[in-house]
C-alpha cells in the first residue's frame, strides 16, 4: 500500500466505511437478484395461463409487460445504488467519531509520555481504566518508566561517585606537582615527588580499569571465556597466590579444598572474585588470627568460603558492602601497610558480584560484630552431560 | 650501545606529548628515533626508510594505524610493528593481530613495558636457557634452580626463584609491576591484590639477596617498577 493516511481514526473510518459499502451492494445486489425472479416468475405464471386461451406463448402482450417490469427493474437498482454513497458516508461519520472516542487516552499517553524525558522520570501516565487494554498499555508504560528511573538514578550516583573518586588522586597528583615547582629542589626530592606522582596514576589506571570491567558487565558487551573448570583448583591458584600476603601478617590459612567441584565459568574472572574475597579476609583481620578457605558441593550448587576472624561486618552494612564505592569506614579502616597507593576504590565486592551473578551464581556474607565475617560464592554445577 | 648499532625506530602517534616523551625516553635507551605524526606521514617514512621497528598508534588522523599496517604487509614489508591503543575489547585485539601487527599494548603503559616488549621483537630470540645468570656476585643456575650470593647459598621459594630469574635476564633495565604480573605470576588481569603480593615477595627476596651484602641489586624505583643492577648501598 503506497498511501497511509495518519490517523488510526481515519484508517478505521475509511475501512468501516468501505466494509458497510461491500455490504449494501451483497445486499442489493441479493434484492435485485430476489425481485428480479419473482416478478418474472409472475410474468410466466400469467403467461401460462393466457397460453391456455391464446395459443401464441410470447405474444406482444408478454413483451410489453417484460419491458415495464425491466423498466421498474431498472428504477430499482437506481435506488438502491443511490442509497450506497449516503450510507457509506454515514458509516465512515460514524466510524470516526467511534474511533475518535475510543482513541481519545491514546492521545492523553502520547502528551503525558512526550512529557517525560530523562530529567523528569518521577511522572507517570495517567490510568483511566486498569482493567482495560489502554489501562494495561498505560501500566506497563509506568513500570517501564519505574525501572528507567531506577537505572537512570543508578547511574548518576555511580557517575558522581566516580568521579569523586577520580578527583582524589587527581587532586593529590596536583598537589604533588605544583608544590614540587614551587621551590628548588634537588634532583633527588624531583626524582621522589615523580615517583608519588606515577603511583597516584597507577591507581587511576586501576580504577579506570575496574570502572570499565563494571561498565561492560552492565551492559553485557564482554562475552565471558566460559570453560570447563574445577572450582576448588580455581580457589586453590588463588590461595597459592595470595599466602605470602597472609604469612606476612603471620596469619594462618586453613585450607580446606573439598574433591573436585565441576562448574562452567570464564576461570580468570572467577579467580579475581575468590582472590578478592580472600585479599580482604587478609587485610581485614588482625595479624595472628585464622582464616579459612573451604569448598564444597551443596546439592546442585558449588560453593567456595573464606572464612575470617576480623571485626566483622554490622548486619545493616551487610547489603551495602557489595555495592560500588562502599567501604565501611566505620569498622573496616584501611590499613596504609597492605593498602598502599594503589588500594582498592571499594570497587573490589561489587566486582566480584557482578562477576559471580553474570555466572548465575551468588555472593552471600555471614557476619556479626566481633565474630569474624565468612563470604560465600555459589555457583550452579556443572551438567555432568556438558 | 655503539650509535651505528642503535636501532631505528619510527614512532607514528598524532599526540604530541606522548611522541616526544615517547621520543625522549627510547633515545634514552638506546634506539634512533623518527617521529610522525599522521598515517600518511608514517606510511610514507615507513616505505622510504629502512626501521627496525615501528610503533603505531591505532588511531590516527587521516589514515589509521590499522590501514597503515594493512597497507605496509600488502607491500611487503616485514617490519615488527607494535600497536598502542586506548581500546583493548578482545575484537579489537584480534583485528589489530590480524592485520600483521606484532604486539600490542593497552594505553595508558608503563614505559618500561614498552621497552621490554620492543626489545622482546627486535630479538626474537630467548636467552640461552639453561646457561646460569649473573650480576656482580649473584649467580642463578637453572639447571638446579638454586642461586648464590657471594657463594652464600639463597633459600628461595619456586616464586622468588622465578621472580630472581626474570629480573636477571632483564638486568639494568625497568620492570614494572604489569610485566612480573604477566611473566612471572602467569596472569592476564591486573588486581590489587596481586601487585601487594608482588610488593612482599619482592621485599623477602631482597632481604633473601641484599642482605648484609655491600653492594645492593635489587631496587625499587618508586611509581615505576624494579631494576636489577649493580649500585652501591
């Protein structure tokens, strides 16, 4: 179809109108057809019964009369026809304004939807009936609003956070910078400011780096390298790695790494969520203490452990610690000895989440104050016909 | 390094701060360098000039690093090239390897790494494996994995071996933290956590090599990396 008219309304008149058209003519057409045969039926009964007396069958006088029924034939379908324009005028009319009615909230979600942009997400459309198709269009529209609002508003927290923790270092590698320049110094104390300079960068990088992993797990651009792998060997890697930190603390990693544990996952991004847990296990608790990495199989599930005896977590920071940016300053200071420059921007946990829940997993936390923390990874087992 | 053997190198990168730090810094170590600044300057130079080496920025005004390198293979040059780029998605890695470059390094990188992986592709060829390495009265043997310092022996874990042993080979030059991560702890990604386990293993092993020794070997040169070298205490 080469012509579109605009409006549903027209659209609907137009096709109303040529509907009872078609109709009138079926139905004409069925009078005519109908008239026509009982008049000429008529016409031969007469004729039969003249043939009794008259012997000629189709004499002048049947002629004649065929030609006036013909004729009142003719004046007939005239009539008719005449009523078919008038009635397919009248249909559209009516189509229109029935269209026009039932549209009409159509037109009220178009106004109040163009209203709300990006800036103004708290609005919602109005619902005229919750109970009908509009009502239904118009509910969905809300939620959909609703959960716009929700990413819309994640995401500027995210930003502004971000950018505050981008503007420390850059704040620090200013400072850095002009104060150095502002009196002589010798190469050695030049050569010292540089070196504080390059490792406030490197954290930049670092945070830059995670920044991007957090913003391509979102939106789900980075495909994960999934693999067959053993969960209690991915953990074991990362106890490997990460004993020298513990032995210089002089804390004591009880491993308890159950038989192999058969999961699907991209293992390099696996391994940064249980190093990352046994990395804040380490630098959490106090020298001296215990911290156990343990795995086992629970029903159709893995699960990997990393249990410690730090000052644990309140149960009302127990939620937020996985979100971007939230370190609980309160109960778990930073401590300058492991943290160094290039310590972690609270982004750590809500990598590992992302990570572990893009694997269709989850990461728990079991904590009191004072009773130590246990962070939990679960993730689905592997079908053993995979 | 005598001048007629230093390597010529053409850097094609269109922002100016970086080429002549970029400039400075392989002078420095010893290469001959050429600027350009745009693709078509830099496919010009590369196809009159004879380089050891190119390093090739990806995104370039007028003509792209990608096209330069494609174009420079069409003609049959056989030059290393090294690609630097702010994008490092896995495609962008693979179009950049499949276009006939050689290496490939993330933007912003340490400096040392660069240098490392230039000289990595203008030798390729490793060190002799198995022969033993030594600087000033340190010797590592490969062939029973055990070192000595002044002919005390060093009780070193197969990390602080392996860690000791890439610093040799890489004596007098910086090391940073991105290429022990990569080389010596075998991992692709770069945590925090690792480069803390970096930071202690490196602080045993200089206890394990630098102590009570006259002259030191194993220095951090903050922000930056390490380097083993020979330099008074």
């Amino acid at each position: 179809m080469s012509w579109r008219p605009k409006s549903v309304r027209v659209r609907l008149a137009l096709a109303y109108s040529a509907t009872f058209g078609v109709l009138l003519l079926l139905h004409d057409m069925a009078v005519y057809g109908w008239v026509r045969h009982e008049a000429f039926e008529a016409l031969e009964e007469q004729g039969a019964r003249d043939a009794a007396s008259v012997p000629i069958v189709r004499g002048p006088a049947y002629d004649t009369q065929s030609a006036s029924v013909e004729q009142e034939l003719g004046e007939l379908v005239m009539a008719l026809l005449l009523v078919i324009a008038p009635g397919m005028l009248l249909a559209g009319a009516a189509g229109y304004l029935l269209a026009k009615r039932a549209l009409a909230p159509v037109d009220r979600l178009t106004t109040h939807a163009a209203r709300i942009t990006a800036d103004r997400l708290d609005e919602r459309v109005p619902v005229a009936n919750p109970d009908d198709e509009l009502g239904r269009l118009a509910t969905t529209m809300n939620a959909m609003i609703a959960r716009l609002d929700a990413s819309f508003a994640a995401l500027r927290r995210f930003t502004a956070d971000a950018s505050h923790e981008l503007r420390t270092p850059l704040t620090a590698l200013r400072a850095i910078g002009e104060v150095s320049l502002r009196e002589r110094r010798d190469p050695e104390a030049l050569r010292e400011a540089m070196g504080s300079m390059l490792e406030e960068l490197d954290g930049l990088t670092h945070l830059v780096e995670s920044l991007l992993t957090l913003a391509r797990s979102d939106d789900g651009s980075h495909p994960l390298e999934i693999d067959d792998a053993d969960l209690s060997e991915l953990a074991r890697r990362v106890v490997d790695q990460l004993a020298t930190l513990a032995d210089e603390k002089r804390q004591r990693l009880i491993i308890d790494l159950d038989a192999p544990l058969p999961v699907r996952v991209d293992r390099s991004l696996v391994r940064r969520a249980i190093a990352n847990l046994l990395d804040n296990a380490i630098r959490y608790s106090p020298p001296g203490t215990a911290i156990t990495v343990r795995s086992r199989p629970i029903a159709t599930r893995c699960v990997v452990e990393v249990m410690d005896q730090g000052p644990g977590i309140a149960p009302d920071d127990q939620a937020s610690i996985f979100e971007r940016f939230r370190r609980l300053d309160s109960s778990r200071t930073r401590d300058p000895a492991v943290d160094g420059a290039s310590g972690g921007a609270g982004l750590g946990l809500a990598l590992a989440r992302a990570t572990i829940e893009a694997h269709g997993g989850a990461i728990e936390v079991d904590s009191a104050v004072g009773a130590g923390a246990t962070f939990r990874i679960v993730l689905p087992n592997r079908p053993p016909t995979s | 390094m005598p001048s007629s053997e230093r390597p010529r190198i053409l850097v094609i990168e269109d922002q100016l701060k970086l080429a002549h730090a970029l400039e400075e810094g392989l002078r420095g170590e010893g290469f001959d360098v050429s600027l350009a600044s745009s693709g078509t300057d830099g496919y010009f130079l590369a196809t009159t000039e004879p380089f050891a080496l190119l390093v090739l920025d990806w995104m370039l005004p007028g003509r792209d690093g990608v096209e330069v390198l494609k174009a420079l293979r069409r003609a049959g040059h056989e030059v290393p090239v090294l690609i630097l780029t702010a994008r490092d998605d896995v495609d962008d890695r693979i179009t950049g390897l499949d276009a006939g470059a050689d290496d490939y390094l993330v933007k912003p990188f340490a400096f040392a790494e660069l240098v490392a992986r230039l000289r990595a592709l203008l030798r390729r060829t490793r060190p002799d494996a198995a022969a033993p390495r030594r600087c000033a009265d340190l010797i590592l043997d490969p062939r029973d994995r055990r070192g000595t310092r002044g002919g005390r022996p060093l009780e070193l874990t197969q990390r602080e071996y392996e860690l000791l042993d890439f610093l040799l080979i890489h004596q007098g030059q910086l090391v940073s933290r991105e290429m022990l991560a990569r080389e010596v702890w075998q991992e692709t990604g770069r945590a925090t956590s690792l480069d803390n386990v970096i930071d202690v293993t490196m602080a045993r092993l200089r206890r394990k090599v630098d102590l009570d020794a006259t002259t030191r070997l194993l220095h951090t040169v903050r922000g930056v990396g390490f380097i083993l070298r020979e330099e008074p205490a």
